[in-house]
C-alpha cells in the first residue's frame, strides 16, 4: 500500500470511503502517532456556489462544537489544488452496522440515545441544526462511544429568514420531519428531535417506523405519524418515542424535555469536555479576514507552519469570487434526457434517491436542486456519473433534466431506458426532446414558460424545494 506525507505531517494510509466529490483516509500524526481521517476534496470538482457555500458551511460548523459525542474536527489545510480536513478518526463504524443485525437492548439503546441528544442539544445550544441525522451519521468509537458526523446539511443562524424559519428542503425520506415535507417553514431544531425519534425507534424496534416503497405513501404515514410498537418495547420507552413522534412541532417534546424523561434519565451522565469556538474566530470570520489579503508567491500564502501552502479558507473564498472551475468533460457531448412533472422536487429527488439505493450507485445533493448519482462499478469507458437537476417553471410544474456527466453512452441508454423510465412513470406528466425546450416561444408549447434555451432553465432553478400541492391536500 502506498503511503504519503502531507505537509511533512500526516503519513496517510488506507482509503477509508469514497463519494462523488471527496475521499477519505486513514493518516497518523507523525508528531504525536494520533490517528486521524483526512477528507480530500478537489478544487476542480467543486464547480457550484451552492456546494462552495456547503464546504464552507461545514467547516465552521465543525470549528463552532466541540463535543465528545461529536467528531472533532482537527485543522484545515489546502493547496492550489485540493482541500485537506482532518478530523478525529472513529474506528468504531457506523451504527447502522450495528442496527442492521437486529435491535438494541433497551440498556444499550438508552445509552447512544443519551449521547446522540447530549450532542444535539449542544449542537442547537450553538444555533446549529443538523438536519440529516439518521443511524448512517452516528459512528462508534473504540469504547463504543456515539459520535455525530456529516454536518453537510447542518444549518447556522444565518440561514434563518426575517420569520426566524428555515425553507430549504433537505433530509433523508424516512427520518425527515413532517414540516419540513409540508414546505411551510420549519425549526431546524425541532425537526432534529423528529429524526431523534426516528432513531430511537429504530435502535430498539431493529426496524423503521414508517416505511413504503412509495414514496407518497410513506409522506402520507409521515405526516399522520401512523406506526405501530412491537410488543417487546417497555411501556416508559413507547411513551417517550409517542411524545417525540408528534405531526404538530409545537406540540413535539422539546429537548430539554427528553432530557427530563425518566426512561431517558436513567443512569444519563453529563458529558466532560464540551466548549465551543467563539464566532469571531469561525470560518466565516476568517474567510473576511484572509478575503483581504493579496496572494503571493504564484497565487500561494506563505506562513510559518506552511511555507507553500494556500491558506484553506483563502483557497474556498477565491473559488467563490470566480476562479476557472469549467467542467473536467467540457469538451464531451453531454447525453441527456428531460422530462416534466407535476410532483415537487422533493418528491422527484426523494424518488431518484431511492432508485439510485436500489441500484447501488453513488449520491451526493449538489444542492437543493440538484443530484449527482455516480455507477457502483467501472463501464466501458469510465464509471457512469449522472446530472440531475430540477427547475421550477410553473407553480405546479417543473422540468427534470438527466444529464450524462461520464460513462458510455451505451451503458447510459441502458441506465435510463430500462430503470430511469419504468421507475419514474408515476411521476412523468411528459418526456420531451431537448429541442422542446428551445420553443418555449411558440404558442403550442407544452412547457408553460418563455424561455430562449435549454440552458436559460438556470434562472426557474430552485432556490428552495416545495412540497407538492396534491400531496399536502391529500392527507
């Protein structure tokens, strides 16, 4: 195995995980022998303001808390070509691994549910909301200690519009509170606990509590809070998840009275360590600050720890101010595929995500409108990448676009004409040719838009997803 040195630092090691966008490593801290993970992100790939603003949003997330039952994040470094975050290495795997056996004692259920809440609280006690927390983003350590990971959703206080409400859609299907599926403005904190719920649920029933392979039945049991306990749950347990699971936020237990809960008290210590980064010394704060200052010495930043590096805030705010991030395939025709449809996009995405799972491919939310799915396996010519983005050029209308990034366009074909259609059918209102789009002029255009070309879809891209209209009327 062929191992490197960072900075004259870290010696990385194995390839620890893989996405569309990064990839992780085991590293060992030279000086001290620490183990830690290493997430390498690619300037080149980073090719949106939306996923710039997400790293960006990340990193401060991670500097704001520090928790035990949270990963640390250890420093950030950069060249002019890649983004270095280190953060604590958990060998321990993901709880999901654990779950996926079979179900929890309520012993061993009490305690991860003890410290995912302690790490929330804290989390909402610095403004910030998670919003993606399921069993696949709780890992273990060692000492079979739960930590919080994958703050890429997490939402700060800058976020909040004048109603003090968040609007962008984003979650996963099953664990996705109620508010947040109905587009009306939601809590980030409140629908954390809903996801809380959800996990607990799962911890110690082994499975979840609302669950339908169609997606619209599944909002329906979600918005109707409809499950059922299994019989083996202790009567304190069912009564706390009842109190969790509440369509209502208002209505919805709070954290603090979770944390009063007798069946969640029981043996609850409060964690040691916990502190916080002031805000002045966060991301956002640096980004100014370096924003400032000239790059030297061939677009770089000398400093005395790095004398070649490109300070990594520096590095993410000059993507964002403009720098070359034309597409790696620029030069390769694009083979893409459209569709409209009536659903929302939350519906739409929450469908392709779920055919996605089913076929093993890779996915990673660009934004709030748009999906990367990436083939589970090498084709042809390369591994399959797929663009799908939805906009909205109607109240009830939107227009999906597939786009192939790589791949044989064979392989692609095949992809889309014998999974994409026949999975997606309930929700097409029509396929069009590309050249559809470049009429949307005429007066017999089915699109209900006036719009030049395909590519001026850009400006009906969704900001914020809603939900769609005949779902919420129908429950």
């Amino acid at each position: 195995m062929e191992k490197k040195i960072l900075f004259g630092k870290y010696e990385t090691g194995k390839e620890l995980g893989k996405g569309t966008f990064a990839k992780v490593f085991h590293a060992t801290n030279l000086a001290t022998g620490e183990n830690v993970a290493i997430k390498v992100i690619k300037k080149e790939i980073v090719k949106s303001p939306e996923m710039m603003e997400q790293i960006k949003r990340e990193i401060s997330v991670m500097r704001l808390v520090r928790h035990p039952n949270i990963v640390e994040l250890k420093e950030v470094m950069a060249t002019k070509t890649k983004i270095f975050i280190v953060m604590e290495y958990v060998k321990g795997g993901e709880l999901f691994a654990k779950v996926a056996k079979g179900r929890l004692t309520e012993d061993v259920a009490r305690k991860y549910f003890q410290q995912l809440i302690s790490a929330v609280e804290f989390c909402h006690s610095c403004g910030v909301s998670h919003r993606d927390l399921k069993p696949e983003n709780l890992l273990l350590d060692e000492n079979e200690n739960l930590k919080v990971t994958d703050f890429g959703l997490s939402a700060l206080p800058e976020q909040l519009l004048n109603d003090g409400l968040l609007y962008t859609q984003c979650g996963t299907p099953a664990y996705i509170a109620p508010e947040i599926i109905r587009n009306k403005g939601y809590d980030g904190g409140k629908a954390d606990i809903w996801s809380c719920g959800v996990i607990l649920y799962v911890l110690l029933a082994g499975c979840l509590p609302f669950r339908d392979f169609n997606l619209m039945n599944l909002y329906r049991k979600i918005f109707k809070a409809e499950y059922r306990f299994p019989p083996w749950l202790s009567t304190e347990a069912k009564r706390l998840i009842s109190k969790i699971l509440v369509p209502n936020p208002q209505k919805r237990i709070s954290i603090t009275g979770i944390m009063k809960d007798p069946w969640f008290r029981k043996d609850f210590t409060m964690p040691n360590g916990i502190s916080s980064i002031d805000h002045e010394h966060d991301t956002f704060s640096m980004l100014d600050k370096f924003g400032r200052e000239e790059l030297k010495h061939g677009g770089m930043i000398k400093s005395p720890s790095s004398p070649a590096l490109l300070n990594a805030f520096e590095l993410i705010s000059s993507m964002s101010a403009g720098a070359n991030l034309s597409t790696l395939f620029e030069n390769k025709k694009k083979t893409e595929s459209i569709f409209t449809s009536r659903c929302s996009a939350t519906i739409i995405m929450a469908k392709i995500q779920l055919l996605a799972n089913k076929l093993n491919f890779r996915v990673a939310r660009v934004n709030g409108s748009t999906l990367r799915l990436q083939g589970p396996s090498e084709g042809r010519k390369a591994r399959l990448l797929v663009t799908i983005e939805v906009f909205k050029v109607a109240p009830e209308v939107a227009v999906v676009k597939f786009s192939k990034i790589s791949g044989d366009s064979l392989e692609y074909t095949k992809f889309f004409e014998e999974e994409v259609r026949p999975y997606l059918k309930d929700i097409v209102l029509t396929w069009h040719a590309e050249e559809v789009l470049s009429a949307c002029d005429k007066e017999d255009c089915k699109i209900p838009m006036k719009c030049a070309s395909s590519k001026d879809l850009s400006q009906h891209k969704l900001e914020e997803i809603d939900i769609t209209t005949n779902l919420s009327s129908s429950v």
